[in-house]
C-alpha cells in the first residue's frame, strides 16, 4: 500500500475521533445548561439539596409555632387539629355485599403505630373526671323538656287527674316506656310530698329519688376491661345499625382508654364501607393507636377481626376495639356474620364485650333493633350516642328495662371527647336542672 493512502487513512481516523470527542463534550454541556434552566442545578447537586432541606426545617418550624399559638379549634362538630378540619360524627352506610363464607383468615395491613417525622405529636385526650362535669353541665343547659314538663306538673298545689294523665304523657313522650311510665307515676301519686301541697323543693328531690331508682343507681357500669381480673387484652365488639355514629364510637372510645393510660388497638372489621377503615385510622393516628385493617376493600370481616385479635397478643395491649359494619336488624344473613365475627376472634382472645351503639334521638324505634342484636351476638352494655339533652332522654329508662343491660357509656355532642362513661346522678340532676 502506497505511504500517501495509509496517512488517509490515519487523518480520516484521527478527525473521527476528535469529532466524537466534541460531540459527547457539547452533549454534557448542553445537559447542564438545561438542568440550570428548569430546576437550577441537577437533582443530585449537594448545594441544592442543602439549600431544600434548610427551607424545609425552616418551613416545619414556622408550621409548628403556628400551631402551638392557634391550639385545636373546635367548630360546631368539625375538628380543626393544625390546619386540617377532620368530621368527627360519621355516620355508617348501609351494607349491600353479602357476607364471604368463613374461610382461613387472610392478611391484614397494620397502620403505623407512631407518627412519622415532622407528623403532629399525639394528642392527649381530656381525663374521665373532666368529661363527666362537662357533660353533666352540657345536659342542664339543654333545656330539656323532659323533666322541666314534669316539674312544672308536680309542682302544682293540688294535682287532678287530668294532672296525673299530663305526667304519664310526658313521660311516653320522652321514650320512658309504658310500663316504666305507669309504675312512676304510681309511685309518684302515692307519695305524700306530692299528692299534698306541693313545696317545689320536695316535689323536685321526691322525682329525683324515683328517676334514680328508674335509672338505676346501683348498676354497675364499668366497661368489663376496666374490671379487676379483666382479660388482656379485653377484646370490645361494636355493633348498631346503620347511621347510630358506630365507627365515630369506636375511635372515641379508644380515646377513653387512652385517657385512663391504656393500650389501645382497634380492627377495622368494617369492610362493607369503603371509607369506614380510613375513618378509624384517623381516629386511631390522632392518639398514636394502631388499626389493623384489610389491605383490600370487601374483605371477610372475620379475617380483619382475626388479624387484630393476634396483633393485640403480640402488642400486649389493654383493649382490643373491633368496628363492625352497620347492619339492618331484619337482615338476617347480616346478622350471621356477627355471629362469625365473634367466633372467629374467640379462636385468639375470649370477646370481654359487646356494646350497641344506640342512637338516643331515635326513640323507641331502636327498641326492635336493641333486641334483635341482644339475640344474635349477646350484648353487654348499651352506647347511647347523641344524647343532647332532647325530649328522648328516657330512652335511658326504656333500653335498661327491655335489655336488662346497662347502659355504660354516653355521647352528648360532636367533640373528640363527648364521649363518657354514664353518671346516673348526674343524668337526672341534668334533666330536673
């Protein structure tokens, strides 16, 4: 080969690589220059990340001293925590998928037991005492015309029978019932501080001693976990109807517990309803209480439950509170699912409790309902949500008298801790004040 074609060769060689050199120089050049256009360095740039993370400490902060200056706002049934209006009164759906057939329990998701970094820190629940004076004064300044009507009756000088009738009235009005309403007023008529001239101070102490004894001021109501020599953990089903605030009841109630220094972990056994689980975490998050929930919509309930049983072994927890989805009384099949929900948890903790979540200002409508769960899972104790001081207030007398349970606990508004254990004394002197 001749010298002149070799060194052609060689200089088409040597300009090729020189171009390709240039070409991956002018490619990175043109990469930087558009990183610095768009996002002002790359992502990986150490300066850059620096500078984020100084904007974000600083952006935390100024968010946390806005918060410990505001406090938590409450506004007519909505929560304001940080900014962020939560609903805190829910009400269940209807469940239209028929229940699985009872199978081995399948996988639940845990939520995390403790807020992430840079989450607001737990909140702490008011104490017992506190919740029972605030209720107590909630209910007299309700005006209820429950026991005002009665007074205003029974304090007259001489009481006629159409007098007597009045008083029996007010009282079926009041969801009393029929025969606890004819036993007070027999008892009231026979009583010589009221069928003589009436002195108001009397007539007021003699109708308190005989709603008391109605009420029940000797029952025990203590929640069976808050028993000596209660199971650990106690495990608490929830179970009402459709729309009694079930789910609302069960995070507030782990409220309660937390309050008392428990250790609390709820089942989100509610799978007919899709926002039922993500409801009760939220509950759960604010008070630093884990959920155990299904990680798939319409799971069988009874694996949700089953699950939440075996995490509350593992945690050693105080309380077990499994939410159940509402349910219609005359469904029969639905019904039946409780029944497994029940048997299935058994097969890890014996269920310590079973409270109904009765809505006060249904009356005695929610009679029928009471008593059909009282036969399909065997309830323990009565929940009388919304228990604002109405004219249904005798739904107390009536649920005790037809159930022969008590009722232990009692909502009287919409706050996170309207939620307390059921005081009788302090339920009449509300309703006489």
């Amino acid at each position: 080969m001749e010298m002149n074609t070799v060194l052609a060769i060689v200089g088409v060689i040597v300009v090729a690589v020189i171009l390709i050199a240039v070409s991956i120089w002018l490619s990175k050049s043109r990469k930087r220059d558009l990183d610095r256009a768009m996002g002002k360095g790359a992502p990986d740039n150490q300066r850059t990340r620096d500078a984020k993370a100084a904007a974000d400490a600083r952006l935390a902060a100024e968010a946390k001293a806005a918060a410990e200056a505001e406090g938590t706002v409450e506004v007519e049934g909505t929560v304001e925590v940080e900014g962020t209006a939560q609903s805190a009164e829910s009400s269940d759906t209807e469940p239209t998928a028929e229940p699985t057939t009872e199978a081995a329990p399948a996988a639940a998701a845990v939520a995390p037991e403790s807020a992430p970094a840079g989450e607001p820190e737990p909140e702490s629940p008011e104490s017992v005492g506190s919740r029972l004076t605030r209720l107590k004064a909630k209910l007299a300044k309700s005006g209820n015309p429950f026991g005002k009507a009665l007074f205003n009756i029974l304090a007259k000088d001489n009481l006629s029978e159409a007098d007597w009738e009045d008083v029996e009235d007010t009282l079926l009005l009041a969801d009393v019932g029929a025969e606890a309403s004819a036993q007070l007023v027999d008892d009231l008529r026979t009583d010589a501080r009221i069928t003589g001239k009436a002195d108001p101070t009397e007539v007021r102490a003699t109708l308190k001693e005989k709603l008391l004894d109605l009420v029940g001021r000797d029952t025990d109501r203590r929640l069976n976990a808050e028993k000596p020599g209660a199971d650990k953990p106690s495990v608490i089903i929830m179970v009402g109807v459709n729309g009694t605030g079930k789910t609302t009841t069960a995070g507030k109630l782990a409220r309660l517990f937390v309050a008392e220094g428990k250790q609390v972990v709820m089942g989100a056994a509610d799978t007919f309803r899709a926002a039922a689980a993500d409801q009760l975490e939220t509950w759960g998050a604010r008070v630093n209480v884990p959920v155990v929930r299904s990680d798939k919509d319409g799971a069988d309930p009874a694996s949700v439950a089953f699950e939440a049983a075996g995490k509350a072994k593992e945690l050693n927890a105080d309380v077990l509170i499994i939410d159940t989805a509402g349910r219609l009384q005359n469904k029969s099949n639905l019904m039946d699912e409780l029944g497994k929900i029940r048997r299935v948890t058994e097969k890890q903790l014996p269920v310590s409790e079973v409270l109904l979540v009765l809505d006060a200002t249904t009356g005695q409508n929610g009679m029928a309902q009471a008593k059909v769960f009282a036969e399909a899972i065997g309830i323990t104790g009565v929940v009388l949500s919304k228990l604002d001081g109405s004219a249904k207030g005798g739904i107390v007398i009536s649920v005790q008298k037809e159930l022969g349970v008590p009722v232990k606990l009692v909502g009287l508004g919409e706050g996170p801790d309207d939620l307390a254990p059921f005081d009788p004394e302090g339920f009449v002197d509300g309703i006489l004040a």
